[in-house]
C-alpha cells in the first residue's frame, strides 16, 4: 500500500493553493484544500517533472511536499467525532 504522495503548492495572488490540474487553454486549476489536490506518486518522477516543468514555462511560483499516512490509528478517545 502507498502511504505517502506528493503534492504541488502553487504560489498565487490570493495566497497558496494547492494544484490539481490544467484547465482551458492550459491554465493552472487550483484548490483551497489538500481534499481538491491532485497527488503524486514519489515512484513516478517523470510525471512530476513534466508537471514542474509546464509550471516553470507559465512562471508560476511553486514548491513540493510529501503528504503522508501516519501509521498510528487515530485514538479511541476520537472515535465519537
């Protein structure tokens, strides 16, 4: 099972925003939350590089982070959530 992914945080006017494709005329779609995000697979470098590489191209601002599954179940005390 994969636990971690990578996801792309792009620098906007309105703040950070998390990427989650490309849409009419290739423009940058963005999310205000990680649900929205497109993640990565770190085994597939060459998807993230062609992505890194079209965001240079529109000079967009953009940094990368490891999302990940933490191991440890979240406590019986939060269960009733």
């Amino acid at each position: 099972m994969q636990t971690s992914s990578i996801v792309f945080i792009v620098k906007t006017s309105s703040g950070d925003r998390f990427f989650y494709g490309f849409g009419k005329n290739n423009s940058v779609l963005t999310s205000l939350t990680l649900s929205g995000a497109k993640l990565f697979m770190p085994n597939l470098p060459s998807k993230i590089k062609e992505i890194s590489e079209t965001l240079k191209q529109k000079k967009k601002s953009f940094r990368l982070h490891f999302v990940a599954l933490d191991p440890e179940p979240i406590p019986a005390c939060l269960d009733n959530l």
